[in-house]
C-alpha cells in the first residue's frame, strides 16, 4: 500500500530492514514516515535525481544491532539515510541545509557522512558529522 505518499518514494522503501527478525517491517507512526517521504521529494526535486533510501524506519532491536542512538530519530519513523547515484553525500548535505535554510523543508536533524546523508524531520535543529 502506497497511499499518501509522494510520487517518487514507496511505504516499502522506509521499512525496516531487520528482515522481519525483530519486527514486520513497516512503521508504527504511518503519518511521521509520510511527511519524512513528502520532505525528501522535496529534496528529489532539488537534486533532480533519484534518492536511494539506505535506512528509514528501525524497530528498536534492529537500531541497537546498528549501532544506533537510543534517542534515534529512525526508531520514531522519522528519519532517513540517503544516498544519489551521481551526487556525492556533501552535496546531498549541502542540498538539505539549503532547503532548510530557505524553511522549505523542516529544519532539523542533519548528519553529514562519507557515503550518505541522515536527515530527520525532529523539532529542533541539529547537525553532525560521522
């Protein structure tokens, strides 16, 4: 099922990757991993290309075998780790801050990584590194 979301993206692309070993794949919160999706078609059509999603929504026990904060975005359905063929993860980057920057997309979480981009729709504005 795919309704609500934007053209571009799939409810399937923002599931779970644990392989149905924790959970069943999609999100809990429908609605959060809705406007996450609706924010990076935004940021598709900035970067006029596709978005690859690496991780979206991570049940709990996926996200610690990960590595993962325990206070992640992605375990509240409302982050994602992204990548373009074509695009480097610092253009990626720079896209987001300047959407955000512009209040077109939310202004909150953005993590700056060698080969992706984590971006979440949090309340706040946050930035780091990997």
């Amino acid at each position: 099922m795919n309704a609500g979301y934007p053209p571009n993206f799939r409810s399937s692309e923002f599931h779970c990757k644990c392989d149905g070993r924790f959970c069943d794949g999609p999100s809990p919160h429908p609605d959060r991993t809705r406007h996450l999706a609706w924010t990076l078609q935004r940021l598709r059509n900035a970067i006029g290309a596709a978005l690859r999603i690496n991780s979206g929504y991570r049940c709990s026990a996926y996200n610690k075998l990960v590595g993962g904060s325990t206070n992640s975005y992605h375990v509240k359905g409302m982050a994602a780790d992204v990548s373009c063929d074509g695009v480097s993860a610092e253009d990626v980057a720079d896209t987001i801050e300047g959407l955000m920057e512009e209040k077109l997309i939310p202004n909150g979480g953005l993590g700056r990584y060698e080969t992706f981009t984590h971006m979440d729709i949090r309340p706040m504005k946050a930035r780091w590194s990997g």
